[in-house]
C-alpha cells in the first residue's frame, strides 16, 4: 500500500496520495506480454508450419503406395517379361536390371513402366504415356529385375524385384526413400 491511511467518518478507509501504476510499471507490464505474446505465436507458427510440412510428406507417400500398389497388380496378372530400354515384344531376363519393364498385361495388351525425368511413366497398349507419381516424388533411380522369365524348360517361378531410390517433399521438407519389393507372377510358368 502506497501512501498513509486515514478514517474518513469511520466508515470508509481513505488513501493518501493513492494513485495508479506508473509509466515504469506500466513499460515494464507491456514489454513482458509482448515478449510473451511474440514467444507463443512463433511457437504457434512453427506447430502450424511442421503440421503443412508432414502433410505434404505423407499425401505424397500414399500417392507412392499407390502407384507401386498398380505397378505391382498389373505385373502380378502379367506374362513375357522384357526388361530393357526399347520393347522387342520378346522375352528377357536381367539380373542386372533395366530401368524399363516390358510385359504383357493380363488383358493381352503390352504395358510398360519406365523412369522419365524424375517420375515413373506407364503406358498400355497404345496409349499415350502416363505419369504414375505426382510431383512431389523425385525419383532418382528405378531398376527393375527380372528372373524365371524365360519359358519352358525354365521352371522358376517368374519374379520382378523393383527398385526404387528418390526423394518426397521439397526443400526442408524432402524425406530421402529407398525401397525395395519383389513381384511374383501369380500363374505359373508352363
């Protein structure tokens, strides 16, 4: 309490010199809740910031998923495997692996899926090209493996292994990726 006190008419406490904050009080009260206010929004913007970045990062990977999902359905359903950079309609092996699979589809038309700047192409028959990634994946490397292809006196099963190097997201968002899956032809090689 600030000042001396006096009874006014005993029934009322009366100050001296009662007064409000000072302008030191008051400088120092709205410093402190600007500094508070600016911490919070920073924080605030930064949650909010990392929430769009993990978004984008995960809408990508389930745009991933689903591209190797229809990558590995139509090679599943699919015979005369030819892996290589230009189609001869024929069969091929290569252990080394190609960055291009040929194959005919279950629906007896030859499809495709290759690696063209930085995304994933496939076509079907005669169809134009198709972009199977979105944009958000860069693609830096796609190999395709190819055994048991061959027909009859080979008895391997036939199998596609595929490869994938890259990236998800851009600038401080991107996420490296390396995946790895092996498909297996569902009939059996006669």
């Amino acid at each position: 309490m600030r000042g001396k006190f006096r009874f006014n008419n005993m029934t009322h406490l009366m100050f001296k010199n009662s007064r409000g904050f000072t302008l030191v009080e008051m400088t120092v009260s709205l410093g402190l809740f600007t500094i508070i206010m600016f911490i919070t929004t920073s924080a605030f913007l930064s949650v909010v910031n990392t929430d769009r970045k993990s978004r984008s990062v995960r809408i990508a990977t389930d745009n991933l998923n689903i591209a190797l999902e229809d990558v590995s359905r139509r090679i599943k359903t699919g015979s005369t495997y030819y892996c290589g950079n230009i189609d001869t309609l024929g069969v091929l092996d290569c252990p080394a692996g190609g960055n291009s699979l040929f194959f005919t589809g279950q629906d007896a038309l030859r499809a495709s899926y290759t690696l063209i700047n930085g995304a994933i192409w496939r076509t079907i028959g005669a169809s134009p090209l198709v972009q199977v990634t979105s944009t958000e994946i860069n693609i830096t490397g796609l190999r395709f493996i190819v055994s048991g292809s061959a027909p009859f006196p080979d008895t391997a099963q036939p199998r596609v292994v595929v490869v994938i190097d890259g990236s998800i997201g851009t600038g401080t968002a991107s996420t490296t990726l390396k995946i790895q899956t092996t498909i297996t032809q569902r009939a059996y090689d006669n």
